[in-house]
C-alpha cells in the first residue's frame, strides 16, 4: 500500500493563496484592515507560506489596491513565507520595496491562454520574468515561477507533458529558480495525469522546490492531491474557503479548500503542521467580507468527529427497544 492511503508522518506544506487568488476575483472589496486580520490569523495557524498579495496594477486588479500597506503591516510568524505575486519590473519593485520574502512570477504553458491573461506571448513573458530574475537575484530575494495551464488549457485542450517540461527546464537553467509550481488553473487536470508529471519532474529536478496548485472546477481536486503526494510532492497551494478562480480562464471555478485538505491529510497521518480550528476560524470570516457563501465543506459539516447533540426522544426510543 502506498504512503499516500496510509500516512507516514510525512510533513505536507500547506501554502495559503486566498488572500490573492482568492480575494482577486470577488467583487467586493475586503478593507486593508481585514485583509491584514485575515493574514494574521492564517500566519498563526501555522501555513507554511503565504502569498499574501499581488502587485499588479490597481486599476487591473482594485481589489488588491492595497498591497503595500498589506504586506508591510502584516505581523509574521517565524517559519512562515510571505510571498506575493509581481507581473513585471515595477511589481518586483514594489514587493522588494515592502519586504516580500519571495517573488512569484507567472507565465503560462499554453500560448493562447498567455495571450489571454497576459496579452504577450510567452517567449515575450519569458522575457519579462528574466529582468525579475536579474532583480531579485541582486536583491538576494528568492523567486518562484507559477507554470498556468500545466494540466491543459480551457481554448487548446491538452498541453503536452513535454512542452511543460521545456519550460521548467528553460525556468531552472536561465532563471535560477528555486521553486516551480505547477498550475492546474481551470481544474483539467486528473490523478493519473498528475502522477505522471510529478514523477516526471522530480526524475529530473529532485532538489527544486516543487508546488501543486489545483482547482477544484471538476470536483477533482483532493484526489489529485492525494495523486501528487503518491508521486512525490509534498508541498500545495490551497485557499481558504475554497475560494478563488483565475479571471481569463473560462470556467475556472475555486482553489482546492485548505481546511478540506488539512482535515482529510490529519485523518491521514500526515503532519501539516496546520491548526484547523484557527484555519476554520479565519474561513468563517470569509462570507461577511466577500459577502456570499463559500465552498468549504469543513465549514459546512464541520470536522469528523464533531459531533451533533442526541435528540431528546433518543433515550424514549432506547427503552422501548430493550431487551426484556
């Protein structure tokens, strides 16, 4: 039996996007001092990193306007990384100047959904990311590359295992990476596909720091976790309250649910070092600022073994039905 259905005490890092890929997609604005609340709280419940922001242009992006004053004012907890996402050179600029732990940058491996969502074609976004790269290295930041569409693509269908290689090989050798996460962004991706591809990559780079991030647009994605802890990969971007969605992708629905993950992986044996009752505490803030509901099944039907009361006739019925 495999380590994944079994557990093996295996630590799992658990890596917070909501406050940017979640909150970049509702249409209300959640005020700067929630945002930092929320941060906050996630930090205490002990995830492993957290992108807390994108430094895109406000006018793209209003609801994340507020990025400097974020990131800058969050308390952080040692052992947590505080990450945000940069597009370009000005971006960089702006998260080095409020202290960003660590860049991600983000292309896609689909042309057409590159040419969506970022209006370049890749090779000119592979441009783009080279003068990040160039910065963040003389400012001794570490950089992470988002590869979008690594599990195919909402307008050309499948993306080819190799193609998705090429690139993270092109990522490593000229950008010096440290970290590469593979995006699942409309939730196409399947378990067999994912195992295939985490042990294709790890065959190859068994040191870089590999992340999956998945949608669950299908209803697929935990089990395409548990696929990619089979092969391998121990660290996963989620989003609390499942909340989130790319905006140039047709479709796309929320990121896989970090409190429905951190559940079933406890269950499990895994150690996440996560505290779900803060986790779901931070989750239930969610509704009252987003203003609608969220897809957490946590949240809805709470933990396992939280248990409901005993109905009143229950002890009426027991003696009826005694023995005797």
């Amino acid at each position: 039996m495999s380590n994944v259905w079994q557990g093996d005490g295996r630590r799992v890092h658990l890596q917070e996007v909501g406050t940017r890929d979640g909150l970049q997609v509702e249409e209300r604005f959640v005020p700067t001092e929630d945002k930092i609340a929320l941060v906050n709280l996630l930090s205490t419940a002990g995830l492993a990193k957290i992108e807390v922001t994108s430094f895109v242009s406000p006018k793209a992006i209003p609801q994340l306007r507020d990025a400097e004053i974020v990131l800058r004012e969050i308390q952080r907890r040692p052992g947590t990384v505080y990450t945000a996402l940069v597009p370009n050179v000005r971006g960089a600029e702006r998260a080095l100047e409020s202290k960003a732990d660590e860049l991600n940058l983000v292309m896609s491996a689909s042309e057409t959904h590159n040419l969506s969502n970022l209006r370049m074609s890749r090779e000119q976004s592979f441009a783009g990311l080279s003068a990040v790269a160039k910065l963040a290295r003389a400012a001794g930041v570490p950089i992470n590359v988002s590869l979008s569409c690594s599990f195919g693509c909402p307008m050309e269908g499948d993306v080819a295992e190799g193609t998705v290689l090429d690139w993270c090989a092109r990522m490593v050798d000229e950008l010096g990476t440290h970290g590469i996460t593979l995006c699942d962004t409309t939730g196409m991706a399947y378990p067999t596909q994912v195992a295939a591809l985490v042990t294709a990559f790890r065959a190859r780079w068994p040191q870089l720091e590999l992340t999956l991030h998945f949608h669950n647009t299908r209803g697929m994605g935990l089990a395409n976790v548990m696929a990619g802890l089979d092969a391998g990969a121990v660290r996963f971007d989620a989003s609390f309250g499942g909340i989130g969605g790319c905006p140039y992708a047709p479709g796309a629905t929320g990121n896989v649910c970090t409190e429905d993950i951190a559940h079933a992986l406890a269950l499990m044996g895994y150690d996440t070092g996560v505290d779900l009752p803060l986790l779901l505490q931070a989750s239930r803030r969610l509704p009252a600022l987003i203003g609608h509901d969220i897809p957490s099944q946590i949240v809805k039907a709470g933990r396992r073994l939280d248990l409901h009361p005993v109905p009143a006739d229950v002890d009426e019925a027991r003696r009826r039905t005694a023995p005797g």
